[in-house]
C-alpha cells in the first residue's frame, strides 16, 4: 500500500492502534507470569493501550506526513529533471 497525502491519516491509525495494542498485549503476557488476578491484568493492559495511544497519536501522524510530503517532493524533482 502506498502512503499518499489522501490516506496518511488511515495508515498512521492504523499504526499507532496497531503499536499500542502490541503493547497492551505484552504487558498482558507479562502479567501472566506474576500472582495478579484478571481483574488487575485486564485493567492494566487497558491503562497500557490507553497511554500508548496517548503517546504514539501526536507522533505517528506528523512522522507520515512528513515523509509522505519528502517522498512526493522528490518523485516530482526527479520527474523535472528527466
């Protein structure tokens, strides 16, 4: 799939809910290990998908644009100088 200025605000979604889940994910794994009940596992994978979201939104979306609009920025100065 190619990253266009019309879909970047898709694929960026898609990223930081895909890495925040990877994350909620490993801490649920990780509490498996320990003495805690569902209640405390589920509540703190929650928090950990919640705050991932709350890091990985306002970076994500910026990063794509920003290469998107490189990326388009070359292609065209490529095409000028042909």
């Amino acid at each position: 799939m190619t990253i266009t200025e019309a879909n970047v605000n898709r694929v960026s979604a898609f990223i930081y809910t895909g890495v925040s889940a990877a994350a909620a994910l490993t801490f649920l794994a990780l509490t498996l290990l320990g003495d805690y009940d569902w209640v405390a596992r589920i509540g703190g994978a929650g928090w950990v998908f919640l705050l991932a979201m709350i890091i990985t939104m306002p970076t994500v979306t910026p990063l794509l644009r920003e290469r998107v609009r490189a990326d388009s920025g070359r292609r065209s100065g490529h095409h000028q100088q042909a």
